[in-house]
C-alpha cells in the first residue's frame, strides 16, 4: 500500500509540474503577444488595441485547448493565474516602480499579497460539501451511483451527516431549503450546498461555504489591477518629464503591454462582479438561473385563458418563478449568514 501511495504521489507531482509548465509557457505567449501590440501600434486608439488584445488572448486560449486536444496535455488554471500575477508583480518591480509614490507602492503591494493569501484560502476550501453516505466528502469521487446531475432526495439525504440535524430547524409544513439548493458539480463529481458554479481559475467549486469568499476575491482581484493602473499613470508622468526620451523604449512598452492586460482584466471582471451581486440580491445561483428548468421549485404553471392542448386540457405554459427571493435586504442577510 505504502508502496502504491508514493507512486500515485509521484504521478501527481509529475502532472501538477507539466501542468504548471504549460501555465508558465501560456502566459508567456501571451505577455509577449501583448508586448508585440503595445511595440507595434503605439499610436492605434485605445479602444482599437484593447480589441486586439482580447483577441490575440483568445487566440492564445484557442492555441491552448487545441494542444490539449492533439497532445494530451493541458495547464494548470491556478497555476495560470497566479503565474499572470507574479508576472505584473516583477514587470511592477522592475520597471514601474521607481516612478510611483510611496503610499500607492505599499497599497498595490499589501493588495497583491492579501490577494495570493486569498487564492491559497479558496483552493482548498470547503464550499459545502454532502457526504452521501459517507463522512469523507472525497469519497462522492469514487463513487458511480453518483454520476447523475439531479438534485438529492430527501431519502438519499436521510443518512448523510451534512443534512442530520438541519431538517428539524426548518419551519412545519416547509420543504428543506438544504434539500432544494443542494446541487450536483460535474467537474468534480460531488454534490455541494448552495452551488453557484466550478470556477477553473480557482480549481473548486463555489458554494454555500466560500461563495462570499469568491466574491470578496473578485473585488481584490479589480482593486488590485485598477492599482496598478493608477501606478502606471504615476510611471507614464514620471516617464513623459524625462527631456532624455525621445522614442518609446523597452520599458515603456512593458508597461504598456501590461497595462493592456490589466484593463482587459478589470472590464470582464466587473462585469463578472455584477453577474454575481445580482445573483446575491435575488437569492439565486448562477447554477439555478442556467438549469432553472431542471429544477421544479423554479417552474411556475400559469394556465391560458385561451386554447387547448393536443389532450383537449386547457394550454398552459412553465415560466421562471424564484421562491428564495425575500427581499434584497433579507437576501443579503441570507448570503453573509449561509457560510457558518
């Protein structure tokens, strides 16, 4: 047994490490695709090179899946973001920095360091996670009766160690809010309380446990990148003052190239940002809102007022109904509470 664990553990060294070295060789595709832009076409209008941007980094992605495919090996989503971050950090180091003040230097640094504490957190943490059956939640994995995509019942849940005692709490004559909102991740195979969706870019689900989490990372990970900007501008003043420059050098591409990438961040992730607040307010998960007809608590009958089916039963039509949504208010105080 002793013997057959070090193997499995060797294997997985071995893919974790070609998978980190396929991050490290994305970014720098893509960094130095950026760089090119930034070199090339420094007097193209901004909006112009952010659209080239996006599309030279979804080339990249393309480049990448298709590796995958022909090749058998793909990257480390966590590796690749993390790798991106320790890139600007250096480029920042390096190159930006000098020309920065002080007070924004240790903001943008204190920032960069919560934000890799934060990612470490989330890697590892518990989004909620049903033991069918078992204590040990990574069991679900090995298990084929649970192959399935639909949501647990009641009877299922009768012996699991997450749903004991919860049911008592609910209010008579009231369905088990634990019971409807437990949800079935197809990435990794196990059933998960309140699940939003499996994020690659931080390798685990996002759930009833570490969805407040998520979204608190989500508002580091703008604040941080509009940082940089905001020191970038500082650089690019303090770049134009020198009277010895006279064409763009090295640097100033590096900061332009980078710069690129950060406004491409930030404009998906706020838009990302506001997906998930407005899923918090209505008391809805991105799961629920994609798959809502899968799920009958979602589905409200309303009857026509004119016409018949095929059977000669009057017509009637399924339309989208949220029975979770009390209030923006009460909704917030259900989203900050449902971690404990």
């Amino acid at each position: 047994m002793n013997h057959q664990f070090k193997k499995m553990k060797m294997v997985a060294e071995k893919l974790i490490t070609i998978e980190s070295t396929v991050s490290s060789v994305s970014v720098l595709f893509i960094h130095s695709a950026l760089f090119l832009v930034a070199h090339f076409l420094p007097s193209f209008p901004l909006l112009t090179l952010l659209s080239i941007s996006a599309g030279v980094m979804l080339l990249v992605v393309g480049l990448g899946r298709a590796c995958k495919k022909l090749l058998g090996v793909r990257g480390s989503a966590p590796a690749f973001v993390v790798i991106n971050i320790l890139y600007v950090w250096i480029v920042y180091l390096i190159v930006i920095r000098p020309g920065v003040s002080y007070k924004l230097d240790i903001v943008f640094n204190s920032e960069l360091v919560i934000l890799l504490l934060g990612l470490c957190r989330i890697l590892s943490s518990d989004p909620g996670y049903v033991a069918y059956g078992y204590s040990n939640p990574e069991k679900l994995v090995a298990d084929p009766l649970l192959d399935v995509e639909t949501p647990l019942q009641e009877s299922e849940l009768a012996s699991c160690e997450t749903y004991k005692g919860c049911a008592s709490n609910e209010k008579n004559g009231q369905e088990s809010t634990l019971l409807q909102r437990i949800r079935f991740c197809r990435m990794c195979k196990v059933y998960v309380k309140g699940f939003d969706h499996h994020c690659p870019a931080f390798g685990n689900c996002i759930g009833q446990k570490n969805r407040v989490l998520f979204i608190t990372l989500l508002v580091g990970f703008i604040l941080s990148e509009a940082s940089y900007i905001a020191c970038l501008s500082q650089f690019a003043k303090s770049y134009t003052a020198d009277k010895d420059v006279e064409k763009p050098s090295y640097s100033s591409t590096l900061a332009g190239s980078t710069m690129l990438f950060s406004l491409l961040q930030v404009l998906w992730q706020i838009v990302f940002l506001m997906w998930h607040l407005y899923c918090v307010c209505f008391n809805i998960t991105t799961d629920e809102w994609i798959n809502w007809k899968r799920y009958p608590e979602f589905q409200l009958v309303v009857q026509l007022q004119l016409g018949f089916d095929c059977s000669g039963q009057p017509a009637s039509r399924t339309v989208f109904t949220n029975p979770y949504n009390h209030g923006i208010l009460q909704n917030l105080k259900h989203f900050l509470k449902a971690k404990e």
